[in-house]
C-alpha cells in the first residue's frame, strides 16, 4: 500500500499576537496553542517547520523584525524550535494511530531591540514520510 499523509493546520482566525506590557518585551510571550496539526497517515512521518522569510514583513518602513525571534514547540515537546528561512526538524509521530491532533504552542522572544508595529509572518510546516 502506498503511503497516505494528510496535514492540516488551523489556527484562530482572529488571533493577534500583542505584546504591550514590559514584562513581554523583556521576558519575551508565548501563546498555547495558537495552532492545530492534525495528522492523517498511514506510514510514519516527520515535520519540519520554517518560515518564507528570514524577516518578518510590515507594511510600514520600521525596521527589521528576523523571523528567529518566533519559536515554536508542540504538545510532545518541552523544547521550543525557532523559526527561520531553512526547515528545521520540528516533530514527528509518536504512535501508531491513523489520526492525530497537536497543539502547538508559539513564541515571541524579546522585541525588545526592534520597533514596534504591525508584522505579518508565515510559518510553513512540511510533512515527510519516513
């Protein structure tokens, strides 16, 4: 049988990462589970993750914000994995079940050298059957 791998990722529509006190600016802020992965597969699997950009993007002239300041980790991790333009490992499965749903939970680290404003960023995940 051939192998059959289906991701779907989803993350809440109206989210908006703000960072706004002096606490998230120096400490850095992390928001759970501000995406789902569910996984659909037959075979076992491995994802990378990384971004389109090695900055991420502003429709305002202010700077520079790179990408690697963003990390993410899964539910089965306690290791945050940054972000950056190259894919990096990021998880793979741990079972045997056809289907399977993650949390994952995203990270700014400090902003606190860059100016603030409005970035948008993309962050791809790649699945890959072992």
């Amino acid at each position: 049988m051939p192998s059959l791998i289906d991701l779907s990722v989803s993350s809440p529509a109206d989210e908006r990462i703000v960072i706004n006190n002096f606490e998230d600016f120096t400490n850095g802020k992390t928001f759970p589970s501000f995406f789902k992965l569910k996984v659909k597969s037959n075979c076992p699997w491995n994802i990378s993750v990384m971004s389109n950009s090695s900055h991420l993007s502003s429709a305002q002239p202010i700077g520079k914000f790179p990408v690697e300041l963003l990390s993410l980790r899964a539910e089965t991790s306690n290791n945050f994995v940054s972000v950056s333009s190259k894919p990096k490992p990021f998880m793979q499965n741990s079972n045997d079940h056809i289907e399977n749903s993650y949390s994952v939970d995203l990270k700014v680290d400090s902003p606190f050298n860059y100016y603030g404003g409005e970035y948008d960023f993309n962050v791809i995940f790649i699945i890959t059957a072992l």
